[in-house]
C-alpha cells in the first residue's frame, strides 16, 4: 500500500519532469532543423559528412573534438590560426557574426551573419555534426530565426529556402533583378551545380527553389 502512495504522489512531478524534457528536445530540434537550413550557405563551401575532405574550406564534422584552425593539410589564414584552442558556441557566434573581424586577413569571403537567431540555429547544427554533440548553446537560441531573405525576396512559401540556397554563391539582389520561366531557372540551378560547384540539392528541395523563383521571379 505504501509503495503504491509512494507512486502515486511521484507520478505528478515525473510526469512533468517528462514533458519539459520532452518540449527542451523538440525546441532543440526545431532549431536544429532551422540551422540546416540556414547552414545552406555553409555548405557551398564545407562538407559536413565524417567522412568530409576539405574542399574550398575544411570539413565542419567534428569541429568540438578538434582545435581551431587544425585540420590537417588545409592552408588557414594567419588571422585564424592565432585563436588558440577548441571552437564553443561564444567563438563560433563571434565567427559566424564577421569573419573578417573575428579573423582579420581571413580567405573566408563570406561576410556572415547577421541575426544571431539564425547563428544560434546554424551553431546547434553544427554542434549536431559531431560524434559526441556539444552543448553549444548562444543566448539567442530562443529567438526568432530571420531569413537572410528578409527585406530582399518576396514574402512566400519557401522563399528562407531559396535566400538560403542563393546567398551561398551571390547577393540576392541578383536573383530579384532575374525574370526566368521554370525551365530556365532549371537549368540555371543546374548550371550553379555543373561549373560553380554548388551542392545538388534534394529532389523536394530542389522542387520547392523552382516553383518560389518561377512563381515571384518568373516570366
């Protein structure tokens, strides 16, 4: 009898302990999600696989297990390699934010990001991307996540997927001066992957980039 009162006045407390568990790891994934999203224009660049290889810049898998600017072979810049020690949210919020303020003289060309709600999302991407994933955490990982489209393409369904997907290789303000029919925005992707080096996209995704630039962008 006293074991099963001791259950039940517990079960309230573990009942609850169970559901704030659960909501913290479904707002983690959500914003893990938001980062591969966002991490797009990462990708233009970096493999992310374990069995990544640097190409125009180091693999991003198993950045918490190794030091700054130390993947073997890679040629980094003076002004990265002088950071000592390992990469944790506070440096990568920091790098991300300007790489050119947090590395001066960086071969990096990308100018960063702006809204550190989509740098905490692409930061616990990131931390997602090693075998054993870090608490890498920012004070803005509750905040919204601004699309870098924002204020540039049109409003729409897909339109964070396609200034995701765009902004790795040029401005935007190229993609909205365009006025191409499906076909020619399909071969356009297809040129980018062929002779500018941009990852294929996933059959859906690829779909969804078509159908926002045809549909805002199209003749």
């Amino acid at each position: 009898m006293h074991g099963f009162n001791i259950i039940e006045r517990f079960n309230p407390l573990s009942l609850s302990l169970l559901f704030i568990f659960s909501t913290a790891l479904f707002a983690n994934e959500e914003l893990i999600a938001s980062g591969e999203q966002q991490a797009l224009v990462c990708k233009a660049c970096h493999q992310v696989g374990p069995d990544g290889v640097a190409v125009v810049g180091p693999p991003l898998w198993g950045l918490a297990d190794r030091n700054i600017a130390s993947f073997e072979g890679f040629n980094y810049s003076g002004g990265l390699i002088k950071h000592q020690g390992q990469w944790d949210a506070e440096k990568l919020d920091a790098f991300l934010q300007s790489p050119a303020t947090f590395a001066p003289g960086t071969n990096m060309v990308f100018p960063g990001v702006e809204d550190p709600g989509a740098r905490a999302a692409i930061i616990a991407w990131l931390a997602s991307k090693n075998p054993n994933p870090p608490l890498w955490t920012t004070a803005a990982a509750g905040a919204p996540v601004k699309s870098v489209g924002d204020g540039i393409l049109k409003p729409g369904e897909n339109m964070a997927l396609v200034a995701a997907v765009c902004s790795a290789c040029h401005s935007l303000h190229l993609v909205v001066q365009q006025g191409l029919s499906k076909d020619s925005w399909d071969e356009t992707l297809e040129w980018m992957v062929d002779e500018q080096g941009m990852d294929e996209l996933d059959p859906d995704d690829h779909e969804a980039v078509l159908v926002y630039l045809s549909t805002y962008y199209g003749l």
